[in-house]
C-alpha cells in the first residue's frame, strides 16, 4: 500500500501529521503501509520555483494512492498564474487522470447544532456529491485575456465530450446502486449547450440502471434545495464548476467543512485523497485546525483504493467516538463541549483507534 503524502501549505501540515499518526497505526496493526513526501502548491514553488515538481509527479506516479494537505496562501497571490499554487492542484489531477470527485456530506448527529440549519432540517443528513474533475470549464480551450477593440477582456470555454459526460455519470450510477439508488444530475441546461448534452447523456446512461431512480435539477435550484430541503437528495451528480461551489455548500450544511473529506478518483480507483477544505493561512501554525477532514480521507482511501472496508469503519468509529465524547475543535465547539486543538484532537482518535 504505497502512499505518497503532499502536506502542501497553511494547516495542510499540521492536519496531514495527524492522518500520518492514524496511518501509522494501521501499520503497527498489520497494513502494509509504505509512505513517501513530496512538495506541491506554495512550498514547492518556494523550495522548487514550481507547484508541481516533476519530482512529486514522478512519486505520486509510482504511488497506490496520495494524501493531499491543503494549497495556497496570500503569499503566493501575485506570482504569474501558472506559478501559484493551485496550478498543481489542478496539474496532479490532470496528470493522473483524477477525473471523479466523491464528497460526502454527512452530518454526525453530535454535531446538529453546529449546522447553521435548524437540525430538523439536517438531521440524518448523508449526501455523497459526484463532482466531475478534469472537464469543463477550469481546462477548457480557448482561454485567457487579451485585448479586442481596445478593450481587455477575459475568456474561458466550458466543454464536455460525450466520453467523459459518460465516465463520471457511471461512476455515480454505481454509487446511487450501493445506496438508495436514488440520483440526481445537476445542470444548466436551459441556457448552455454544453450542459443539455450533459442532461441527454445522463438520460441515456440511466437506460443501464434501470433499478436507479433519476431526476434531473437546475443548478441554481439545487443550489437553493440544498438549503431548503437537504435531505431530499441521496447521490448528486455534476460537472467541475457546479460540482465546486455545491460541494462547499453542503459542506456548511454539516457544521463545518472542516469535518468533509473527499476523494479523486482514476478509472482505476487510484485516488487522491483530500479534506474539502482550504489551507487556511490564517490559523496556520496555531494548532487550531480540525484534523477529522483528513483522517477521515484516510478512511476514504482505505475503502475505495484499497477495499479495506475494515480499517476504513475503525477510523470512521473512532472519529465517531471522539465526538460522542465531547471533543471539538474551534470550528465545531459549542458551550458545554472540551475545545482541543489539532493535536490533542489526534490524541484522541488514536486513543479511541
């Protein structure tokens, strides 16, 4: 089981130590487990003068699968674009083929009140979002700024090709079949071209899944319905953009989006494992940032790279326990709950582990 860790920037070391404490572990108790770090995003760029060092290519490559930190940061915003940090981001899930983007959002029921949402109205929450990775808009050709008529203005192409509408619709049929079967593709087909031949696609591929009950929905509805009913929804299904900002929006649903993991995966379950939050730079270094993201991307990993369904619900018990016993990170602490840091919060999940 080869991993290769990308800490990255902000509180993307601080958090990845703690899944490396869970994944240490896991390989006292038996697993396999080989690791190997490499840099990328701002700390490459500082160390390297690149994001994305062909070296760290080269050893996720090589890899079974990759734990990602966080990337960015202020301190790189003025450098050219293709120099900041997120260009390796979005470099390593190019490069790798990353193309599906699982991110559940699931509300623990000790953390109802930490919702911004009425808990009548999360409560039982569980929403696993199928975010398509390498298409659409973020890569699409033509882009850039330029001058016409005098004018600077900015461009960007989103597109999609029948083949990859296809890929990720299956990858979602899949999931919805181990779930309620129950899916919903989001698009914005009464205006864009590009999604009406996401919608025709997905009608058609549904002719393979005739047990998987499929709606479609508008993107700005469903940005509305995540907040006005959440709970009617079970797999969604969506392109790069859309996918991006409804993720983040469920994840709020939850309480924090620092308790969302996420995984990206290859046609052949080779995955890059992430929290779906940031690098927040403004608490980086203080050990206030809540590790449960990443350790719970572990446990994502554990199950969809390596079908090790077992240690995959150990850590996710474990998680499960350290909330039912009152620790809480600053991002999810209520009144009458402990408030621990990052690495007390690791403490705790190994203890319970």
């Amino acid at each position: 089981m080869k991993i290769c860790v990308l800490p990255g920037d902000g509180i993307g070391p601080e958090i990845t130590a703690q899944a490396l404490r869970v994944l240490a572990a896991l390989r006292s108790d038996g697993l396999p487990i080989e690791i190997e770090q490499a840099l990328i995003g701002g700390s490459a760029v500082d160390a390297e003068g690149v994001p994305l060092p062909a070296s760290t290519l080269g050893l996720a490559g090589e890899a079974d699968a990759v734990l990602l930190g966080a990337v960015g940061g202020p301190k790189w915003d003025g450098l050219p674009r293709d120099r900041r940090p997120e260009r390796g981001l979005l470099g390593i899930r190019k490069s790798l083929e990353l193309f599906a983007n699982l991110r559940p959002a699931i509300l623990y029921p000790e953390l109802a009140n930490a919702s911004t949402l009425k808990p009548e109205v999360v409560a039982g929450l569980d929403i696993m979002i199928v975010r398509e990775l390498t298409g659409d808009i973020y890569f699409g050709q033509p882009r850039g700024i330029e001058q016409r008529d005098g004018e600077t203005v900015g461009f960007n192409t989103m597109i999609y090709s029948e083949a990859e509408i296809r890929r990720i619709a299956r990858v979602a049929f899949d999931i919805a079949m181990k779930r309620s079967r129950r899916l919903c593709s989001v698009d914005k087909m009464n205006v864009l071209e590009c999604t009406q031949l996401w919608r025709d696609v997905v009608t058609e591929e549904a002719k393979s899944y005739p047990d998987v009950e499929l709606s479609h929905m508008l993107v700005d509805n469903a940005a509305m319905q995540l907040v006005r009913n959440p709970k009617q929804f079970d797999v969604m299904v969506t392109g790069n953009m859309f996918g991006d900002i409804l993720s983040d929006e469920a994840s709020m649903l939850t309480g924090s989006i620092g308790m969302l993991p996420s995984a990206s995966l290859d046609a052949a379950n080779k995955g890059m494992y992430e929290p779906s939050h940031g690098s927040a730079p403004d608490i980086a270094g203080k050990g206030l940032a809540n590790p449960l993201a990443t350790i719970l991307s572990v446990a994502m990993m554990l199950r969809y790279t390596f079908g090790q369904e077992e240690a995959a619900a150990r850590v996710e018990d474990a998680v499960k326990r350290v909330l039912a016993e009152g620790l809480r990170t600053a991002d999810i602490h209520e009144k009458g709950k402990r408030q621990v840091g990052t690495a007390a919060m690791g403490d705790a999940v190994l203890a319970a582990l």
